[in-house]
C-alpha cells in the first residue's frame, strides 16, 4: 500500500469518525433541542436581542457552521427552521440556499474521491435508475431529482458520485434545485418568526395569515408537481 493511500484511508476514517461524534453530541446531548421549535419559542426574546444586536456575527456563523453541517451529511431542516426563525425570508434564504450549496459541493467533491466505491456499493443498487437515466444532460436531470421529495438531502448530495457528474452542473442543479424549497420553508418560519415577536396567540388563525398561508399553499404546489414529474419521468427505483 502506497502513501497516497494510506492518506486517503486516513483521511476517509477521520471524515467517518467526525460524523460519527457530530451525531452523538446532537443526539446523545441534547445539542439538538438548540434547533427545536419549542426551544426557538422558549427563547425568542434573547435570540431577536442577540440578532438585532450582532446580526453580522450571528449571519456569519449560520453561514460556516450551515457549510460545515451539511458536509458533515447533517439535515437541512433544524437549519431553515432556525434561518427563518432568527433572520426573515430574504435573508435567511440567501444564507442557507449558499452555505447548503457550497457544503453539498464540499461533500459531493469529498464522496466521489474518498467514498465511490461505499457509495456504489450502498446506493447503486437501490438508486439504479438514476444510472439509467442519466443523460447528457445531468444538469436538467439533476435539477428535477433535488426537487422530488422524499429522497433525504444527504443521500441527494452523494448520488451524482454514481454517475460521476460534472462539479460546475451539481452546483448549478443544488444552487437552482434547492432555492424554492428552502424559500418557500424559510418564509414559513419566519412567518411564524414575526407571530411570535408580536405576541400573537398560537392558534389555527395564524395559519390563514398572508406570511404563512401563501407559502403552505406554495409548498403543497409544489409537493404536487414533483410527484407528478417522479411518476412521470421517473422510474420506480428512484
């Protein structure tokens, strides 16, 4: 076994061990209550001070902890529920459509080096129709598969490993693919964001309001159509 080897493999365990104590400290001790609605609730008067007070700190690091979340395969979620929460749509939406993007490239780059073969041997099987399908045109191809639900956003930044996309199309296809979803569940929170800093009570009214209605009714539009496009244009592998 060369040195490059022995790098790679180094390299590869360390990744794997990293993920491995990420996932126990969010689970194990509770670091995951800190992105919970209940506790966004709990404490949302100290977090729109700290906002209103350091917005350029707390912006920047959302940004590098999201960046480094996602390459650490971590959730979207618990990160646009706190985005829209602490920082309204526009912002929040920027933030989170770049950093989720730039650290789904940083994993995808970092699978397809380290992990093809695993990621062959784990998700080619049950993924085989991507394979199939893939075209010349990955881009496009791509771009309807982050849209689809169902598939977890981790497991849709390691698919393209299978067919060895082109980096400059899995950041088009991230960059373009995940910018509705993560507007339309960004607006949502920080609708509920702006309820709760006006003291309004929590009932199913608050639903009917303009800020959240509109984007449910958005997200459900949604949700429809790509299931269209899955039965439609996609196999039942996928």
């Amino acid at each position: 076994m060369n040195r490059l080897s022995k790098i790679k493999i180094f390299l590869g365990l360390a990744y794997l061990g990293i993920v491995s104590l990420v996932v126990i400290a969010f689970f194990y001790f509770g670091a995951n209550t800190f992105l919970s609605p209940s506790y966004l609730v709990e404490n949302k008067n100290y977090i729109f001070e700290l906002r209103d007070q350091n917005l350029f700190l707390i912006s920047s690091v959302y940004f590098f902890f999201s960046i480094i979340w996602v390459f650490l395969m971590g959730f979207g979620t618990p990160l646009v529920i706190f985005a829209g929460f602490a920082f309204g749509t526009i912002l929040g939406s920027i933030l989170s459509i770049f950093s989720f993007t730039i650290g789904a490239t940083l994993l995808y780059l970092f699978a397809n080096h380290y992990f093809k073969d695993l990621v062959e041997k784990y998700l080619g099987t049950k993924y085989a129709s991507i394979k199939q399908n893939v075209n010349q045109n990955e881009l496009s191809y791509f771009f309807s598969l982050r849209v689809i639900p169902g598939i977890p956003f981790p497991i849709k930044n390691l698919l393209p490993v299978l067919f060895n996309m082109k980096l400059k199309n899995f950041f088009l296809a991230t960059l373009f693919g995940e910018a509705a979803p993560i507007i339309i569940s960004v607006s949502i929170f920080s609708g509920l964001s702006n309820a709760f800093e006006s003291d309004k009570d929590l009932n199913l009214n608050l639903l009917f309001s303009p800020e959240i209605f509109f984007p449910l009714l958005a997200l459900a539009m949604m949700s429809l159509i790509a299931n269209f496009v899955k039965k439609k244009y996609f196999n039942k592998g996928v």
